[in-house]
C-alpha cells in the first residue's frame, strides 16, 4: 500500500466523545473499539493504518494479530507515543505517503518538516466515514 495513516491513538480516544466517555469506565473498551473503527476504515480503503498510543512497558511493543489487522504499537516506558510517531514518519515519509492524525499542534508541526501530512482527529473521522 502506497498510503499510511498514523493515528496518535489517545488524542483520538480523547478527542472523541464517545470513546472518552468509554475511556473513562473501560480503558481497554475504548482502545479496542478505536482498533474496530480503524480496522474496518483499513479494510474498505487505500491506507495502512498504524494505531500509536502511549504505553507503560520496557519495551517497544507492537500488537499485530492478523495480516488483515492495523498495526497498533505503545510506546516504551521512558519515551512518548509522539516520538514513535515522529521516528516512523523520518523514516518512511520518502517512501510512502503518510498521513498523521492528531490534535497536538507540535507533533503536527514536527511531521510537517520530515514530509508527512497532517490532519486533525476530526478530519480523520470525516476520512473514515467517507469510505
């Protein structure tokens, strides 16, 4: 696939009311139903979606469960889910189209100069119930 979406998973959830709402009683409900909604937006689209969220853990862990499935990755524990997002976009914007979905104006700002596109948690969701 020539397109790559980069979703910073918690501004979507916390930009999204109905996810935030979720968040707040099911975290894990919450991160699992933006995967539903990212996944079925991959599957009927032109894009690779990678899900990013800020995690707790040592290591970088990628959760990849089908070759159908989005790639949703946390962060390691000393590092921030904008900087796995940044470290992707350096090292594939020449390659691939990628699109970067979040409402924090600095990792917005910072993808901008590595050749990524950027879009707002909004403009994404116009995206996904486009297809």
């Amino acid at each position: 696939m020539d397109k790559v979406l980069i979703v910073d998973g918690h501004s979507a959830i916390f930009s999204t009311e109905y996810l935030a709402e979720n968040h707040l009683h099911d975290q894990r409900g919450a991160r699992l139903e933006l995967v539903r909604e990212l996944t079925g937006f991959q599957d009927v689209s032109d894009y690779y979606v990678v899900l990013v969220f800020d995690g707790k853990g040592e290591t970088l862990d990628s959760e990849i469960r089908q070759d159908k499935d989005i790639l949703v990755m946390y962060s390691r524990a000393n590092q921030s889910a904008d900087g796995v997002i940044e470290r992707i976009v350096a090292q594939h914007a020449e390659k691939f189209a990628v699109e970067v979905a979040s409402n924090d104006r600095y990792v917005l700002d910072t993808i901008s100069v590595f050749g990524a596109m950027p879009m707002s948690i909004r403009r994404m969701w116009e995206l996904v119930e486009s297809v």
